[in-house]
C-alpha cells in the first residue's frame, strides 16, 4: 500500500486536510503495521481527533486545516480585483468571525493551524487573523499554495511567523493559461517563491499529490530551476530558490515546518534513518541527469524498504 511511495524516494509524509473517515481508516492501518511511513497530518476544521493518545509513532496529529478560499482555475480563489474580463472576485469560504474562533481553538489546544489561502485577499485575512495570535511566538502556523499575495503583504509572512508551505508544481501546471484570468501585475505577485523563501529564510516545499504528481524530484526542479521537468520549458512565472535550498524545502525545512527537525529530514547522530539514495547529485550534477534521477533505495528507520531492481 505504502510501497509506492517509498519506490519515489519518499520517507514521510504531511498530509493536509482528512476527514475522520480517512483518519479512522489510517490509524487502523498504523494501528495493524499496515502502513509504516512517517505521517504528519492535519484534519478538516470540521473534525477533531478526540483521543489523540491514540497516536502511533509514525501516524502523529499535528493540527487542523481551514479551507480558507477555492482556485484560480475555478476562479473561487478570492483576490483584492476582478479576475480578467469577469465580475469575479472569487469567495471567501470562512466568515473572519469564525476563523478567529478556529485560530482560538488551535491556540487553546497546542495544534498547528494550517490554511488553504491561494488568491491574494485571501492570504491576506489569512495572513491578519493568524498574526494576532502567532506575533513573536513559535506557533508555525501556515498558508498553503500561498499562490498570489499582493506586494504590500509579502513581509506580512516575516512580521507574523507564519509559514509559507507551497507547492512549485503548481507554478508549472497554471502558466499556460494564468495570463487568461490575471493581470499582469497579480502575475507578478503569483508563484514568488523567491521572496516567500527570503520572509523566515526557510521554505517548506510540497508535491500537493494527489492533485499533482508524487514526485519530490519533479518538485525540486520545479523550485531549484523554474523549469519544467517534464520538457524543461522555461515557466517565467515561478521565480526558483536554488539547488540548496530546494533541496532543503524537501527535507529539513518539510520537517521544521511540524516541529520534527530533530527526529527526521537531515542525517544526524541521533535522528532517524531515513533517507534516499538518487541515481543523480541534486547539487552538483548537470539538469539532463538530474531531470532523469531514479531512485535507487529508500531507508526508513534503518532498514531498507525499498530498492531498485537491476
């Protein structure tokens, strides 16, 4: 079940938004050894786990999710201006009146709190409500996709402590059709990677799977060289971070991001075992081998859980 994931180098996981049919069906999995890879998760603000003693080790509740707008390709992702030829603004999905009050509720209880925010007057109520509450504390609340913030509110990220956790594919999926609904200057302000990497110096990276491919190699690119891996088309939209700190968007900063930089995400004395072997060095090596990386073994906690065939 899990074996796919290891086959694409994958030595954890932080999953976003479940509901309590998902969340009961995978800990009963956990539960029965079942399933083993590292589990971060946050569920639906609708839905709490009421006995989180119940954690197993590697299946861990982390916080709540809020869905705080839609999409751009729907145009439900709510933005401070009209989309491109439209009356639309898109839509707010949470009355503030009620995100304060799930904001509270993280607070009290010691969760994270995560929000879907893609358009940018979303992430701006996102960015406004969480900061009262994570002002000069460690909370590590985040946005996800964080897809367009207006340039006024970038510093918004820095000022609050709030994480920008993104997703670079989505960069490569959208910029055929994005100057369709945008205008120029929201484009400008979309898929910024660039400067939500320089708000905390540190950025968390996702695959979004599985809306978009399970392949933290595709994600690394995507983030390291603005290029699409696919092709190697040139996306201008998503301005890239670099080798290093792509690379760490995909381990020790996906860790920080769920206060597990001590356990996993970097090989340490003392951390778990877990890492991937590449056919490839992201670092150093040239983007036609990187691009075609394979990977050759996955450990997990010491123990080799998957390994290429000859």
């Amino acid at each position: 079940m899990e074996q796919h994931f290891f086959e694409n180098g994958l030595c954890g996981l932080v999953e976003c938004g479940i509901d309590s049919f998902t969340q009961d069906i995978e800990q009963r999995l956990y539960n029965k050894k079942q399933l083993t890879i590292g589990n971060y998760y946050f569920t639906k603000s609708a839905f709490f786990p009421s006995e989180q003693q119940n954690n197993h080790n590697n299946y861990l509740f982390k916080g709540i999710k809020v869905y705080l707008d839609g999409t751009l390709g729907s145009k439900s992702a709510c933005l401070l201006d009209y989309y491109l030829n439209s009356n639309q603004k898109g839509v707010l999905l949470v009355e503030n009146k009620k995100l304060k009050e799930l904001c509270s509720l993280a607070e009290d209880n010691k969760w994270q709190l995560a929000i879907h925010a893609i358009g940018d007057s979303a992430n701006r109520v996102a960015l406004k409500t969480m900061g009262v509450f994570t002002y000069n504390k460690d909370l590590r609340w985040r946005i996800e996709h964080a897809q367009v913030v207006d340039s006024a509110d970038f510093q918004l990220f820095a000022k609050y402590s709030i994480i920008p956790s993104v997703q670079p594919s989505h960069g490569i999926s959208d910029h055929t059709w994005i100057g369709k609904i945008l205008d120029i200057n929201k484009i400008e302000n979309a898929y910024q990677y660039k400067k939500l990497l320089n708000q905390l110096n540190w950025l968390p990276l996702g695959t979004d799977y599985p809306v978009e491919s399970i392949n933290p190699i595709a994600t690394f690119y995507n983030a390291a060289f603005g290029l699409d891996i696919n092709n190697n088309n040139n996306v201008e939209i998503i301005k890239p971070i670099g080798r290093m700190a792509a690379l760490k968007g995909i381990t020790s900063w996906a860790a920080k991001s769920v206060f597990e930089e001590n356990n996993v995400g970097s090989i340490e004395i003392g951390k778990k075992a877990n890492f991937t072997v590449l056919s490839s060095d992201l670092l150093e090596d040239e983007l036609d081998k990187i691009k075609n990386s394979t990977v050759i073994s996955t450990i997990v906690n010491g123990k080799i859980v998957y390994k290429k065939r000859k």
